[in-house]
C-alpha cells in the first residue's frame, strides 16, 4: 500500500487497534444479550471471528518478518477467506433460523395464551354465552347458561339451537342467522380483498354489526310439566376461520327473566288497579245519586248538612279514583309499548274553562269547606277571547284544568287565580296560563310535585288533603295531546302553570262564552229543574197515561237513583 515501511507499521497498528476495539464492543453487546436462548451460538460467532483475525494479523507480521513465505502467507489468506464465508454464512443462517424459529414460538405461544384466558373468560363469565357453527349447532356453552337452563354442555354439544329455544323464538332466530350470514359473507369478501391490499375501508368498518334477539329457552327441570322459560337479551356475532371463511356465531346477552317477571307483575298491577277503580267508581255514583234525591226530598232537609257531606265525600273519592284509573291506564300502555293515537275532537277552551270555574267555586275541602277561599278571587280571561278549537278530548281537558285550578285554590290563601289563554299562531301552538298569588314552590318542591304521590313540603302545603296525583295526571294528559306542562314559581309570589297545546287552528274558531258570576256555593251543588219538552199533537191522547221510561242496568243501586229522579 505505501512504499514506507514505517507507514505500512503504522496503519497495522491502527488496524490491530480497531480490531481489538471492536471486538470488546462485540463481546460486551453479546453478554448484555445473555439471557438470549441463542446467546451462546451468537457467541461462538464472536470468538471464531477474534481467532480468525487474530490469526491473520499473526501471518502477517510474521510474513514481514520474513519468518514465513509469501506462498504460505497467500495461501494462508485464501482458503481461510474461503472456509470462512462458508462457515461464517451457515452459522448466520442458522442463527437467523432459530431467531425467526423463536419468535414464532412467542407468538404461538401468546395465541395459546389469549385462546386460552378467552376461553377462560367465556366459561367463567356471568353472563350467557354460546357458539354455532354454520349450520346453527351448538359449539360452545358457557357454565353461566348451564346454571340457567339446567343444560350441561354435553347434553346440547352439537345439537341445534333452534330444538333448545319455545316456538315463539324460532322466527327472531332464523331472521337473525340469515341475516347475519349475509353479513359475514360479504365481510369475508372484504377482509380477503383487504388482505391483498384492494380494499380501501378500516379493518374494523368491515366486520358486520351485531343484532340483538330476545330467546326464550325452556329450562331442564321445567320443559316435563312447567312453562317456567329463561328471556334471554343474545347480541350475535360472527366469526372467521383461519383462512378468513364464515366459521359460525358467538353469542354473548343478558338473563332477561327477572325483568320480564316484573314486567308481567307491573301489567298484572295496572290492570288489577283499572279494574278496582272501575268497580269502585259503580258505588260511588250511586251514593252520590241517593245522597243528591235525599237532599232534593223533604225527608232529607233536616239532615241536609249529612247529607251534603257525602255527596261532597263521594265526589272527592270519585275524582280521586278518576285519577287513579287514567294514570293505571297510561302505565299499562307504557308496559306494553301501545302507541295511544292523539285525541283529534275539537275542543272549545273558553267553554270548559268558564265550566271549570263554576265547578271550583263550589269545591269543598275534606272539611266540608269551600277550596276557594272568601279573600280569593277566580279571574277568567279565557271566555270573552277568540280563540281557535284544539284538536284533543274534552273530558281530559276538563279534568286537567279542574285539577290546576283546584291545585291552586289549595295553596292560595289571599289574591287572585288567573286562567288565561293565547294563541302563537306562528309556532301553531295554543297556550294556558293558570297564575295564582300563593305561597309559591321551592327549587327543591318543583322537582317533585309531577311525580305521583309527591307532593311540595314546604310551609303548610303537607296539611291539605290528596295523595300527590293531581298534576302527575296533568303531565299524562298533556303528553297524550302532545303537548308540553311548564311550572314557574317563587317562594311568597305564587306559581304560574303553563300548559302548550299543537294546535293548527284548521279547526275554525270556538264560541265566545259569558263567565256567569260567582256562585255563593250552598252546601250541595244547585239543581235546576229541566223544562219539560215539547209534546208531539200526535201524542196527546197519551196525557193522561204516566210515561213509559226503560232504564237498563246492571247495578240495583243506580237503578234506584233512576227511579228517585224519575
């Protein structure tokens, strides 16, 4: 390389020097990899590559030396260039064969690993889980469903679900599997031309959805004599072989029976308490129809002021049980999922609130006292309005303001309750604002008092009769017209209760009404006799023949209150 023999000394140092250097990193990088399965093999490989250059640095020297010849030293040089490679390339190849060996085994053994815990974790899960294959047979069956079912895994292993679940499951099964067959063929086509890098969709867009059926499976014990059955809540999912084929299902729920039980209880309730109050409402019109003749008769004047106190009794029981049936009614459709059609009839506002207000003002408290107090004052500015009629039920409405207003007399000792109405044309809603200067409702109160049985419990307010039902049953009936029931109160400056109403207006405009003046309220309702009607000239020959009237019923009671008032 260089004529100078010092120079060619020098770059042998240098070289010598490099070598030892880096054979000290290689040896200290090989013992930092100690704990390595090929740490050994990676080792030799390291020493064999120090002999062999240390044994080429040794002929050299001894070649400059002149020790050895040039024939031996070149000699040398060549077959250990040759055994080298050959040697050197077939230990690398092995260790990198070992190495590729050893990370398949990792992963191998991390798939064996999360098989495994996933197995674990479907077995021992709280929740049913279960496998088929293609053709609905039953691969997997978790301890969770043996508990509930009675089924141990070898007595339902291969055999298929649709032989396990009642007959009313069997459709939402075959819609699900043929859909989710469906589903999964076109995933396996879309995971394929993912894997060969046509696809342009995230992997996880490509896997189908899941779908939700509800299965009833008839539990062991039970399937001989009972019809005691698991509702079982199944989220189905599909799954792919190795080869990115449609394996078969899993399906993973909830043990739906303790809820469908309540269900069953719940609809059981509500039907029990619509017919109880149905039946308690039969009495009751009867003893307020014997109460009213024994009033209206000489008999009972001296003891009219008894008298007047079942009637108003019986009145408050019946509205109480009103209210108890409508809310029954509205529960059992919440059960059952009915969609109850929105009341369509048009009603006339400034009639029912002028009728309202004649029936507050003759309200009495369970004390046979008058609801509106004498320092109160009932306003109407509904009447004299025009108005437009609002699609919805009459005898709903009536009792919705009957019992705000009603409401509102309870808690209002002094002032004014105002009834007032308008008409947003542009929002094609029609609002009613009952207003009073009572004693107001607490942040905490306005909270509660829709719920049912809940009432405001601040000041005085837990001193007047009722069980909480009132405006719960507002709420039920705007929700039945659709509409809206808003509260705004102040503690000492009263409440104002707004209740919004979809109203086009295509019904035409309602009647203006005359607000007849306020009633003095005897102790029973006034009753004013009916003019006779017309007789036709055809019938005048039957004068002197008493009329002929049929009453058809199946209650002895309002039979008798028929004759009364006959």
């Amino acid at each position: 390389v260089s004529p100078s023999r010092w120079v060619r000394w020098l770059m042998f140092v240098f070289a010598l020097a490099g070598f030892m250097i880096s054979t000290v990193d290689q040896f200290v990088l090989a013992f930092a990899h100690r704990h390595d399965k090929l740490f050994w093999m990676k080792l030799g490989i390291v020493i064999y590559q120090a002999v062999l250059f240390f044994g080429y640095a040794v002929v050299w020297t001894l070649g400059r030396l002149g020790l050895v010849s040039s024939l031996f030293e070149q000699s040398y040089y060549a077959y250990n260039d040759s055994t080298v490679k050959v040697f050197q390339g077939i230990l690398l190849a092995i260790i990198r064969h070992r190495t590729d060996l050893l990370i398949i085994h990792r992963w191998w053994m991390a798939a064996m690993s999360a098989s495994q815990d996933l197995e674990t974790l479907v077995q021992k899960a709280r929740l049913p889980i279960f496998g088929l294959d293609m053709q609905g047979r039953v691969t997997v069956w978790n301890q969770s469903l043996e508990i509930l079912t009675g089924f141990t895994f070898k007595e339902v292993h291969e055999r298929k679900l649709a032989g396990l679940i009642s007959e009313k499951s069997r459709p939402n099964l075959e819609e699900a599997l043929s859909q989710l067959a469906d589903d999964v063929a076109k995933a396996s086509q879309n995971l394929a031309a993912k894997a060969q890098g046509q696809g342009t969709q995230k992997l996880d867009s490509l896997w189908p959805s899941s779908n939700l059926v509800e299965l009833a499976i008839p539990v062991k014990e039970a399937r001989g004599n009972s019809k005691q059955v698991r509702q079982m809540a199944m989220s189905f999912v599909p799954k792919l072989s190795e080869e990115g084929k449609p394996a078969g299902l899993m399906a993973v729920g909830q043990d739906l029976s303790e809820v469908s039980e309540l269900k069953f209880v719940q609809s059981r309730k509500s039907a029990l308490t619509a017919m109880l109050s149905h039946e308690i409402r039969s009495p009751l019109h009867g003893i307020m129809g014997l109460a009213g003749a024994l009033m209206d008769s000489p008999a009972g004047q001296p003891m009219s002021k008894q008298l007047g106190m079942i009637y108003a009794c019986s009145d408050r029981l019946l509205d109480l049980v009103t209210n108890v049936m409508f809310l029954a009614q509205q529960e059992k459709n919440h059960t059952e999922n009915k969609q109850v059609p929105r009341p369509s009839q048009p009603v006339s506002f400034p009639s029912i609130v002028d009728e309202v207000i004649t029936l507050t003002q003759i309200a009495v408290d369970k004390s046979n006292r008058k609801l509106l107090k004498s320092s109160v004052r009932l306003v109407n500015q509904v009447s004299c309005q025009s108005l437009p009629l609002v699609p919805g039920d009459r005898q709903k409405c009536v009792q919705l303001l009957y019992n705000l207003l009603t409401n509102a007399c309870k808690f209002t000792d002094k002032g004014t309750i105002t009834v007032d109405a308008k008409y947003l044309a542009e929002q094609q809603v029609f609002e009613i604002h009952v207003a009073d200067t009572g004693k107001g409702i607490s942040p905490e109160g306005m909270k509660r008092v829709f719920q049912p049985f809940e009432q405001e419990t601040s000041g005085d307010s837990r001193s007047f009769q009722g069980v909480g039902l009132g405006l719960s049953v507002c709420t039920e009936i705007v929700k039945l017209h659709g509409g809206e029931l808003r509260l705004a109160s102040e503690l000492g400056r009263g409440s104002t209760f707004t209740v919004s109403l979809p109203c086009d207006g295509s019904l035409g405009l309602a009647e203006k009404v005359v607000p007849e003046p306020a009633l003095t309220a005897p102790e029973a309702p006034p009753r004013p006799a009916t003019p006779a009607a017309p007789v036709p000239p055809l019938s005048l020959k039957l004068l002197d023949r008493p009329p002929l009237v049929l009453s058809v019923d199946d209650d002895e009671v309002n039979q008798e209150v028929v004759k009364n008032a006959l």
